[in-house]
C-alpha cells in the first residue's frame, strides 16, 4: 500500500498543511540544504551559531560563494524585512536573530525592509493608513531590536525603489513572475508590481555601481519572491545575492507557520507574561509539541534536554518543555 504524503502548500502568501516536506522545498524552489561541509565553513568565517547548528535555518542560495568572498575580503551588507500588517511576533524573531549574528560577526551594514505596500495589495480588509500605522510601529521595534544598528527601507516612503525597480524589471518577463508567486489573471497588478520591490534591495549597491555582497536572512517561503533579483543579476551580470533559509516556527494551535493573522495562535513581543503563558500551557503535546520548537529557536542552553526528555517521556517532556519555554520567552519579551 503507498501512503500518501500529507498536502501543503507553501507560497509567499499562504503556508498551510497538515506537515510542511521541507525535503519537497528544496527540490520545488531549486535550493539546497546547508550540509556539514558548509556549517564547517560557516563556523570558520562566522563562528558558531544555534540557529545553523540545530538546522533552524537550514537551506541556502548562493552561501559559500558568499563566504568564500568574505574570506577573500569582500565589502557585505545584510538584508531582511516583514510586511506590516500588525504587531511582530516570535516567529519574525528568527530571521531577525540570525543576521544581528551576521552583523556582529562582519561588522556590515544591515538593510531591513518595511513592505506596507505588500499587506496592502494582498489584503482587502485592510486600508493604506492602517498598514502606514503598522510600519511605523514595527521600525519602532526593528530600531529597538537592532539597538539602532540598522537603515530602514520603508517601501512606500523611498522614491529610489522605482527608478530602480526599472532596471530589475526590463530583464524579467511576466510568465516569469507569475510562475514564481503563484499567481494567475485574476491576482491584481500590485502584487506583481511588489514582488519587483522585495528583492530590490539585495542588488541595490551593484545597480548603482558598488561591488557589495549581499546576504538575506529569511524564512523559506519567501524565496520565491528574491527570483527576480537571482534572475536579474544573472543577465546583468552582476553577483547573486546570498539566500539562507529558515524553517518555519509552529502556531500555538499547531498551524504550521506562526502569523499575525491568529492572535490567539501567536505569541507577540507585546503579549503580557500571564498572556504568554496562557498561550503556551493550552497548546499541544501531540507529535513534536510548538514548545520544544521554540526552545529550538530561543533556548541557546537547554533545548537538547529538553528534547531528550520529551523522547524519554512525552507527556512530562511536554510539560517541562513548556515550564521551560515560558520562561525563555516571558524573558526575552521583558528584555525587548
């Protein structure tokens, strides 16, 4: 008998699913896994890092070639961003985490956009003011993160997106992008327009002529979205930016990517201590429970043991798991 693969369906719009095949991933979205060679050079050129170590970002474009150049000497800058549709949760923690990593380690500048414009165009239910609202509050709390170590691109408030997005856009075609967002004739024109504008700045210093490398830290389903820039620089014969890929952190309900959408599946950096743990002590112990995800994430100490007791015994690893991941997040909220 065959047994069926549990169905999903992963795009830059949509994560849903009874279990994401993240092996599938790598194969539909053509990148590769972060193997034991590359987590050798990643430690000679950056050190040591949880996230890699423990595969939370798992998957790359582009990486070695981009270390190897840093080896050599190479000018750098990272580039992440959110779109701003309500406040930041955990989840947009992640890839946030790794490139103040990156930032620390090579001392490069760190590019972060805020894409108001992408909620707006996907959402009917919500108005330019209200996204325009978002952003400002989110650049509050990305400035804070990042301890002011970071420039913002506000999509909607940088006039230089256009012009630039001219000369990404002369090299593409329409089927491309349609094929690469899922989308069809009856998606509207500024999502097409936006997805020009995500991947911009990872080639904004070589169209101008500088010779920067560029890294972009960020959760797998968004890779779709950076094909116009890993397209474009291959017929502008420019370098191709850098792509490291994270997997996804569960909801509190088990949905299999964390949104801003549910707030009762999601844990906020502006959620309350006793609204944390209310979140954490009614989600699951069923298959590998949301709390040992997190301990993954944001436990730089505990998490093997934490892993090993819930293989030992699951219903009392789940609930230390959970004692444990409490305590780690009301913490890092308090800290933020």
């Amino acid at each position: 008998m065959i047994e069926m693969l549990p169905s999903f369906r992963v795009t830059p719009w949509e994560v849903r699913g009874d279990k994401i095949d993240y092996e599938r991933l790598l194969c539909d979205f053509g990148i590769e896994r972060i193997d034991s060679n590359l987590k050798v050079l990643i430690r000679k050129i950056l050190g040591d890092n949880h996230l890699i170590d423990r595969d939370v970002f798992f998957a790359h474009k582009n990486l070695g070639s981009f270390l190897l150049g840093i080896r050599e000497g190479d000018p750098s800058y990272i580039f992440t961003g959110r779109g701003a549709s309500g406040p930041i949760h955990i989840g947009n923690l992640v890839p946030l985490m790794l490139a103040k990593f990156i930032q620390e380690k090579l001392n490069s500048p760190l590019y972060f956009q805020i894409s108001d414009d992408e909620k707006y165009s996907l959402r009917p239910d919500l108005s330019f003011r209200e996204v325009r609202r978002w952003a400002r509050e989110n650049i509050v709390d990305v400035l804070a993160f990042f301890d002011g170590n970071v420039k913002i691109i506000w999509d909607s408030e940088s006039s230089w997106l256009y012009p630039a997005s001219l000369i990404i856009a002369k090299k593409l075609r329409i089927a491309e992008l349609k094929s690469f967002i899922k989308l069809d004739d009856t998606s509207n024109p500024a999502i097409l327009y936006y997805a020009l504008l995500q991947s911009l700045p990872a080639l904004m210093f070589q169209l101008f002529g500088g010779k920067y490398r560029c890294i972009v830290p960020m959760a797998v389903d968004q890779h779709p979205l950076m094909m116009p820039s890993l397209i474009a620089a291959r017929r502008l014969g420019l370098e191709e930016p850098a792509l490291i890929h994270s997997v996804f952190l569960p909801g509190i309900n088990g949905e299999p990517k964390m949104g801003t959408s549910d707030p009762s599946s999601a844990i906020f950096l502006t959620d309350a201590a006793d609204s944390v743990s209310e979140k954490i002590d009614r989600s699951s112990c069923s298959e590998l429970p949301p709390s040992l995800h997190y301990l993954r994430a944001f436990d730089t100490q505990g998490y093997e043991d934490a892993l090993a007791s819930y293989i030992e015994n699951k219903a009392y690893g789940c609930e230390e798991a959970k004692r444990r991941a409490k305590e780690i997040l009301i913490n890092l909220i308090e800290r933020f």
